[in-house]
C-alpha cells in the first residue's frame, strides 16, 4: 500500500511518499506527479514514510527527478532512511543527480 500526501505554499511544494512503492503502486506515484506539474518553486520529496521500495519504484522516481533536472526545477529528497538511501546509493542514483539533492534522517 502507499499513501501520498502534498503539502505547498508559495515558495515549497512538499510530496511526502510512504509506505510500499513498487510495481503495483508506481502508478499511483505517476499520477501524482503528474497532477503537481507543473511545479512552482522547489519540490520537496519526503520519504521518511517509505518502508520498501523495489527497481521499479526506484525508476520511477529517477525518472521524476531527472524530468525535474531537464526542467531545471530545484528539488531535494528529504528524510531518506538508511535502507532506502542504500539503495538509491548502490544504484548510482544519488552519484548520478548529485549528493547535494538526498538528505537522510
């Protein structure tokens, strides 16, 4: 199951992820995203809610991050755990949009 939540003012856009993104649930993610754009101001994605997270999920969200990057749109990934953050480490991503965009707990 996941649960999204958005959250704004003039300034942040806060999109606070939780709970399972996967295969079944990336849609869920998509349409989401997709209803924010477009995006006034930093976007801000707070998974301290997210407990697991499979390749699929992981695509999903690079793919949004790397739309954002194109679209020179200031965002950053707040409250990452240890395992969700290891996994976006091992794949790369965090190397790949810059350490400077994923903060932990």
């Amino acid at each position: 199951m996941l649960s999204l939540s958005v959250s704004s003012d003039a300034q942040t856009t806060i999109l606070k992820v939780a709970g399972e993104l996967d295969l079944f649930t990336v849609p869920e993610l998509k349409a989401c995203y997709e209803k924010l754009k477009p995006v006034n101001g930093r976007i801000v994605f707070d998974l301290a809610g997210l407990e697991f997270m499979d390749s699929t999920g992981v695509g999903s969200l690079l793919t949004i991050w790397k739309d954002l990057q194109q679209s020179k749109l200031p965002y950053s990934v707040s409250n990452l755990n240890e395992d969700v953050y290891g996994i976006l480490d091992v794949m790369g991503v965090t190397a790949f949009l810059g350490e400077e965009n994923f903060h932990r707990l």
